[in-house]
C-alpha cells in the first residue's frame, strides 16, 4: 500500500485547482484530505461518501444519453411511426413533477439530477412525433380526464 500512495501522492498534490474545487465540493475538504492527498483508503466513512458520489455522477452522466439513439432514430427516419405522444406526454409531466419536487425540496442533484436530463430528451422527442404527426392538431394535446362518476367536489 505505501508503494502505491508514494507513487500517487506526487499526482494527487499537483491536480489543477479546477478538480480540486470539484473533488472539495463533493467530497468536503476533510475526506479530500483523506482520501486524494493522503490515500487512506482505510477512512471508510470517506470510502462511502466517494463511493456513493460517484455512482451519483455515472448515473448523472450515462442519463445525459440514455435516449439519444432514439432521437437519432427519428429524425434519421423522419417518422414518428410506433411512437406514442400521449406516452411521451405523461412520462414527461411525471419527471417534471419530480424535478420540480426535488429542486423544491433542496435535495442534492445528485439525487435528481437524471431527472432533468431525462425531461430534456423526452421534450425533444415529443416535439420531434409532433413535428412528424401528419394529421397532428392542436386539440389532441389537450388531455382533460373527469372521473366516470362525474367531478370531484
């Protein structure tokens, strides 16, 4: 172990202040300390808070693209055949639901921030099956639901 810390030590103690700043902002500046500049992997606490951070950021990052082979789909296709909008529609109201939740909550984005990544691609979708509805008309973006009972008072 000290092999590997005296071979990563000069590394860790030159990182450009950009890095730095992320590495303090997500991690606090004492398991910074901990874990980059003096590599003690044995501060588990450290070890969990890293861990569980950056599975925030991968799964931040892999939602950032997680529907862009289906936006490349259609528009290479031109068509928005098999595509359902009301589908689109509600998932889209859903996350923006659950966007604006977490965001008014004050929760870490790390928690969320998929979420609004995800709004994005679905906005882009729905405007391409929109753009590529033929017989589109403006009335079927109107959903009103009323109970079979009648409404609710």
């Amino acid at each position: 172990m000290d092999s590997v810390r005296s071979a990563l030590q000069p590394l860790t103690h030159k990182l450009p202040a950009p890095i730095r700043d992320i590495g303090v902002s997500l991690l606090g500046e004492t398991c910074y300390k901990s874990l980059l500049l003096d590599i003690d992997l044995e501060s588990t606490d450290c070890l969990k808070l890293a861990i569980s951070k950056g599975l925030g950021v991968g799964i931040i990052g892999a939602s950032s693209i997680v529907k862009v082979p289906q936006i490349i789909k259609l528009v290479n296709s031109k068509s928005a055949s098999g595509v359902s909008f009301l589908s689109y529609l509600l998932e889209t109201a859903a996350y923006l639901i659950g966007l604006a939740y977490n965001f008014r909550q004050g929760f870490p984005i790390s928690t969320y921030g998929e979420t609004g990544l995800i709004l994005v691609q679905n906005v882009v979708i729905t405007a391409l099956v929109v753009s590529f509805w033929r017989n589109f008309r403006r009335e079927t973006c109107v959903i009103v639901a009323e109970p079979a009972g009648g409404p609710i008072n």
